[in-house]
C-alpha cells in the first residue's frame, strides 16, 4: 500500500491507538475525579477508536511478522511482544463493548471496575509498546538485512560535518559485534531454525 511493506504499515499503524487509548484511560480518570459526563463521554469515544485502531495494529503486525528478516533474539522478542498485543486488545475490546452495553446503566461499584480495567489495560499497552521498541531499536526488526548491512557499513564510515554543522556526536560509533545484540555470536547468519512445538509464522 503507497509502497508500505507490512512492517513499515504497522509501525505507521501503531501510533493512533496508543494515542486514543491512553487518552481514553486519562479521561476516564478525570471523569473519577471531576464526576463530569463530557470526560466520562470523550473516554468512551476514544477508547472505541482506540479498540479498532488496536485491531488494526495487531493484524498489520502478524502479517510483519510472516514477512520480517530475523534471528533467534528477534523472534523470542518478538513472540513477546505479540502475546502482550493480544492481552492489550482484548482488555481494551472487552472494556469497549462493556461500556457500549452498559455505559448509561452502570453504578458506582460497576464504574469502578470498568476503570481498574482500564488500568490494567494501560499497564500491558506499555508493556506492548517497550517491548515493541526493542525490536525496532534494538534488533532492527522490519530493516531488511542489505538495508541493515549498507546503513551498519556507512556508519562505519563516519562522516564530516561543516562548521557550524554540528549536532553533538563527533563521529559515528564503530560497529561493534560484542556488544551489537542485532545478531548474537550463536545466530546462524541465515537466521534461525523454529524449536519442535514452536508455532510457526512462515519463514
Ligand atoms: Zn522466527
């Protein structure tokens, strides 16, 4: 799509449910507090959108995960990180259609629970998130292996900045395999081979 790989849609995808969803929780916080409706509303609305962007999120990222060049760290991060997704998507899809059903019948205790569900859901949305973070950043997930081998040897290269041109790194960090998770000294560097009992995910 506009010449997105799957990798590249999901990160693009990722950002708006984030956003909605830890809006909505913040919302509802304020709602608790301030006992105001128009909060209590806007929580409502955003974590709607934020459940369907959430969906989209997941399906963009299973279908990188089909498609991403990767070792054995990559994938059990990766593995991580995408059982977190499900938890988060289901809180927040669960705590969406029970408010859809329920918002104008609710009491207090009832309003309360919907809201340490809410919590909760923000607590495992994070950890999603740091976890997806570590692929990117730490494991360079969804860069194709030439893209990563012409950055990682420009790099390497260094370069010169003008006078004035500078912006606080006097030159570019050698690359250094030791300390490099990208590709840990037992990757086989065609990747990994899947444990027995491993689900696969078409690679
Ligand atoms: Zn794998």
């Amino acid at each position: 799509m506009l010449g997105y790989d799957w990798p590249r849609l999901h990160a693009a995808l990722n950002d708006l449910p984030v956003a909605l969803l830890i809006a909505a929780v913040l919302f509802d916080l304020i709602a608790a507090a301030t006992r105001r409706t128009a909060f209590r509303q806007a929580s409502l609305y955003t974590l709607v959108l934020g459940a369907a962007g959430g969906a989209a999120a997941v399906l963009s990222g299973l279908q990188a995960e089909e498609t991403i060049d990767h070792g054995d760290a990559v994938h059990q991060v990766m593995e991580t990180h995408e059982l977190l997704a499900f938890v988060t998507l289901g809180i927040f899809g669960v705590l969406a259609a029970w408010r859809l059903f329920r918002e104008n019948r609710m009491g207090a205790v009832e309003r309360s629970l919907t809201l340490a569900f809410a919590l909760g859901g923000a607590g495992v949305l994070i950890a999603t998130a740091v976890y997806g973070g570590r692929l990117m950043f730490d494991h360079a997930a969804g860069i194709p292996t030439g893209v990563l081998r012409t950055e990682a040897a420009q790099r390497t290269g260094g370069h010169e900045h003008a006078p004035g041109e500078e912006h606080g790194q006097e030159q570019a960090a050698p690359i250094d395999s030791d300390t490099n998770s990208a590709a840990g000294p037992g990757d086989p560097p065609g990747g990994h081979t899947h444990a027995p009992g491993t689900p696969e995910h078409g690679h």
